[in-house]
C-alpha cells in the first residue's frame, strides 16, 4: 500500500487513534482546528486524521474541506 493512501478507522476506534497520535487531549480540550477551515475540532466532527509534513492535521465533516482534502491527497500524489 502507498504512504498516501487513505486508510479508514471505525468511530469506536477514533479516541485509541488520537491517544496513538498523542493528540487526543488536544481533540477534546478543542484545540485543535480544521487544516482547511480552521473550525475547531472536536471527536464528533472530525472526518479526517491526516499528516502533513511533521503535523497531526484535522479535517471537518464540512463538504468543501472533504473535498480540498482530496485534491490535496491528489497534489501530493502527482496527478490532478
């Protein structure tokens, strides 16, 4: 399997994902905020767990930042 392809984890797995990723206080002391729309984040919204560069990054249930996720997952895979 490629680095950059999606990878899906059951919502009864999110809080051991985001312990895993040392960002799960962060999550539910809302802190952490959408990489797109900079809504904050907490477990009920977030719709994707992506790294970009160094960083831990969230993605919204918003549509638009579902979509500008997938376009960058694009970018960085050299297609278009």
């Amino acid at each position: 399997m490629r680095s950059n392809q999606i990878k899906a984890v059951h919502q009864r797995d999110l809080k051991k994902l985001l312990k895993s990723l040392k960002v799960y206080d962060a999550v539910t002391n809302h802190t952490r905020n959408c990489f797109f729309c900079n809504e904050i984040i907490c477990e009920r919204t977030i719709s994707a767990v992506f790294p970009y560069g160094d960083t831990v990054c969230f993605c919204c249930e918003n549509h638009q930042c579902s979509r500008r996720l997938l376009d960058l997952s694009k970018e960085d895979d050299g297609g278009g």
